[in-house]
C-alpha cells in the first residue's frame, strides 16, 4: 500500500481523490453539527466541534445523542 520512503501524507498526496472523500464526508456533517449547537446555544460544544477534527464521528455523536431534541 505504501512504499518504503512514502508516508500517509504522500499517500494522500498520490491520490487526491482520498481527500475529497474525506471532505464530502466531513463538511456535510460538521455543518449539521455545528448549526445545531449554535442554535441551541451551546458554546462549548460549537468550539469543540468547530477545532476537533475526528471524520465526522464527534459530530454525528453529538447530533445524534448530545443534542437537545426539539419540542413539538
């Protein structure tokens, strides 16, 4: 998979494609995340959400479990 002098970032360097998977995966979900916890007034979970880059999965966990439900 990789050569003997490569690294993860010439890897991703080599194939570009990874990179843009990466980002039509992540910036979808950080947005989500992002929006609701602005909306919901919480500023600590905006700036972790906002610095802490984990692929989508902080994110998806806080949208799916942290985040406050909206009343019907």
């Amino acid at each position: 998979m990789f050569s003997n002098s490569g690294t993860m970032g010439q890897f991703i360097l080599d194939n570009s494609w990874v990179l843009w998977l990466i980002l039509l995966w992540t910036i979808p979900w950080k947005g989500v995340a992002l929006w609701k916890s602005a909306r919901a007034n919480q500023a600590w979970w905006f700036i972790a959400l906002l610095v802490v880059n984990t692929l989508g999965l902080l994110e998806i966990l806080y949208i799916y479990t942290f985040c406050p439900k909206p009343k019907k």
